[in-house]
C-alpha cells in the first residue's frame, strides 16, 4: 500500500486509521481486494506500535523494553512469525531453526507460544504451527522449527543450534548470564543470526551488558502507549498506586534504574519505606537546594517537602517525605516553587543551603515573600557525609515516603549516592533538599539531645 493523503502504509496504518475520519476508513477498506482485506488482521506492520516494529540496521540483538502490558510479547511473538513464515505457507523463511528462552517451560509455553498476544494467537489459521508436547517445540507447515528452553537449565543449550532466538523476561531468569551465554554460542546457524528480548528492565548485570554491546538495539515505551489494549481499571489502579515512584518509573515507564554498588539507598529498601498516607505531622520543612545559575543548561533545583512526627522522646521520632517539587529554571522561578510548596503544605519553615549562592538566595525568596520563614544553612562537610545519617533513619524504619509524592526522580538520585559520593549525572539537586529537610527535622534535634550538658558552677 502506497502512503498517500488518504492511505496509510505498512508502518503507520494503525496511527492513520486512529486519526482517518469515518469516511477515509471506508474508502480505504473500500478499495482493498477480497485476499487484502481477509490479510489485513494479520498484517502486524500495519496495527503495530512504533517500537514494536524492528529498527533498521545489521543489528545482532534488539532489546524491546518496556513497562507492563506495553505489549512486548506480542512485538517478540510477531517477530518470530516473520523470521519463520515464507511468502505463502509452504515457502520457507529467513530463519528455519529458532530458539524460545523464557524463565521457565511452563512461561514459554503458557506466555510466549499459547499465551494471548503470544505465537499461536498471531498466526493466522494456515500458517498456524503444530505444538508437539512430548519434544517441547512447535513445527511449522513449512518444515520451520522452534524448540523451547528454560533459563533454569542453560546446559539444554549446549549442542542445538539456530539461526533465531527470542528472550523473553530475560531480567528476571535465575540463571540469567548462563542461559544468555549458552544461547549466544547456539545462535550460530544462516548469514545472520538474530535475538529478540522483550522484558520489563531491571538492574541486572546481563542486561546492562547486552546494552552496552554496539549491536545491540532498543525500543523502548511505557505501558501507557499501548492503553487502547488495556483495562481502563487495570491503568487507573497502577497508575494511582505507582505512578511517581521509583517501582512506577521500572514496572510502568519501563526505564532501567541502575542501583549503583555501595549505595546507600536501595531500590527494594525504598519501596519498603512507601505509605499511601501520613499520619499526623507536628512539623513540616520545605528544603531548598538552589542552582545558582538559571536556564536550560542550569542544575535543577532540589525542592523538597518533609514533615515529622516529633511527640515523644526524640529517638522516637519518625518523618514522612511528602513531595519533591524540584524545578529547573531561574532563581525567581524556585523561590516562587518553594513558596508555593510551603503554602500547599502549612510548612512552618523554609530552609536554604547558602554555600554557592550567599545572601542571594535569602534576597531572591524575600523578593516573592519578605516574611516567609527562612532559615540559612551552610555545608561544612561534602554531600556523602552529610547523607549518611540521613542514610541510617532509613535502615532504622524512621523515614517513609508518601506513594502520592511524585518521588520517583527523587529516588533515582537517593539510590546513586554513595559513600564515595554521587555516581550519576549533574548535581544530586533533590537528595541534597532531602538531606537539608531531615537534618533539620530530625537530626539535629538528635544531636542537641544527646549533647553532654555541662552544670554551672
């Protein structure tokens, strides 16, 4: 099909027919032909998402990563329908020996060959493969071969061999680095031999080489993009539960945080400290971290609320981080964002660190408030020394954060702070306010109370 005003192509049919008036869409099915119109469903290039289509390139590997029901299983399913399938039934295809890799037999079989977006639910009836239960594989009509495989058993790996392969959830297999490993030297067979992986991303040492490799590519979207195919229910419940959290930006964005060695927050341990809702807080701070120089190319601001519960021996405290309203902008824009965040929250008082900037930042925030409450504070140690005890209220259960917060970025920069200090990219803007909100809140109170008094004479 040509691409024109009126007609879509292979690669963009279902984007046209989303946006075509009634009218186009009849006149285009209209003058489709009786075999066209039977193939149409059939036709995966023409309702396909954007990454669920392969790149272009001698890639070996293509990674398509995304969030849950992102509608990765049936890019992986679709692919190996094209690998296998010849222009009529019975004609041969690129590929004739292919490999199914999942975390188990029964994901393989119950996900990638009999599952709903999986191989037997995409091919239509007269290329449909036979499922031969007793040797684990699927034939078909045109002589093709897949054998399944189980990521727990990576030595079944060692002797067959293929000219393709699909991975499926290769981030949370057991044995991961052994079954890719195995099935990298089993890929061996045709002119060039070819990988899909489709997986949700996690911080595993396999992925992120597989990554890294420059033949490797990616897609990648977010479990919002393929919503026309989800539950309503289903998007508003994880979204309400999820979204803005660390978990959220893995599970539902599908992004790949890396949880660097040695810091020291964690991923898991994070999601542990999550409420859906505060108790009732004694105080509440906003911290700033200002960027003292304003534009585009400028650090973002740290911006973030925290409020304690401070009844109680001062050993018993506990604080729940309420939100990050972190803003990159000019100085008057995070004065106006941190007055705004005091406001929405009753916060009792605004705090600055006032290394770089001075006097300027107490100026700048008196400009949009001259009676806001403002407390200066300057750094006397580096951001490692001044997170790690912040660090241990976590590890003691005293710090929650608030599921609704928006913290997910937060979360990001908390879990590349390490002892050696920050292991990301630009300035660690949001864990900074974080760590200028608890001290405030928490430790130094913490640190007047265990201070020796000394009697007068």
């Amino acid at each position: 099909m040509r691409s024109t005003s009126t007609q879509p192509d292979l690669r963009s049919g279902a984007a046209w027919l989303a946006s075509a008036t009634p009218e186009d869409v009849d006149a285009f099915l209209d003058g489709l032909e009786d075999n066209a119109l039977l193939a149409l469903p059939w036709m995966f290039e023409f309702w396909a998402l954007p990454h669920q289509l392969p790149p272009n390139g001698a890639w070996k590997s293509w990674v398509i990563m995304g969030g849950r029901g992102a509608g990765k299983t049936r890019a992986g399913a679709e692919w190996m329908r094209a690998q296998v399938e010849g222009a009529c039934p019975l004609d041969p295809g690129r590929a004739h020996r292919v490999a199914l890799v999942g975390e188990t037999f029964d994901q393989v079989r119950d996900v990638m060959i009999f599952g709903d977006s999986g191989i037997m639910a995409c091919s239509p009836p007269d290329r449909r493969p036979e499922w031969e239960a007793t040797r684990r594989r699927l034939v078909w009509p045109n002589g093709a071969t897949a054998q399944a495989f189980s990521a727990h058993e990576p030595e079944a790996l060692r002797g067959p061999q293929f000219d393709a392969a699909w991975a499926d959830e290769l981030a949370k297999w057991k044995k991961a680095e052994e079954t890719w490993d195995m099935l990298q030297f089993a890929l061996r067979l045709g002119d060039h031999p070819q990988q899909v992986v489709t997986t949700t991303p996690r911080n595993v040492g396999v992925l992120k080489a597989i990554l890294n490799n420059p033949s490797t590519v990616v897609t990648h979207a977010p479990t919002e993009a393929n919503r026309a195919y989800l539950a309503s229910s289903f998007l508003e419940e994880v979204q309400a539960r999820y979204a803005g959290t660390r978990l959220g930006r893995q599970e539902l964005e599908g992004v790949l945080l890396d949880d660097v060695e040695g810091a020291l927050w964690t991923t898991s341990g994070l999601e542990g400290a999550r409420i859906a809702s505060a108790p009732e807080l004694d105080r509440i701070v906003v911290a700033l971290d200002p960027s003292v120089t304003g534009g585009s190319a400028s650090d973002e601001c740290g911006i973030v609320v925290v409020g304690a519960v401070t009844r109680g021996p001062v050993q018993d405290w506990r604080a729940v981080v309420l939100e990050d309203c972190s803003v990159q902008g000019k100085p008057t824009d995070w004065a106006r964002a941190a007055i705004r965040a005091m406001e929405k929250y009753g916060a009792e008082r605004l705090v600055a660190e006032v290394n770089q900037g001075g006097d300027m930042v107490e100026s700048v925030i008196r400009q949009i408030d001259p009676l806001v409450p403002f407390k200066a504070l300057r750094a006397a140690r580096g951001k490692a020394a001044r997170a790690e005890p912040v660090a241990a209220l976590y590890e003691q259960g005293r710090v929650r954060h608030l599921r609704s917060g928006h913290l997910g970025a937060l979360e990001d920069q908390m879990c590349r702070m390490t002892t050696r200090g920050y292991e990301g990219r630009g300035s660690p803007d949001r864990v900074d306010a974080l760590v200028w909100a608890l001290t405030e809140l928490i430790i130094e109170p913490s640190a007047h109370w265990r201070r020796p008094r000394v009697r007068g004479l």
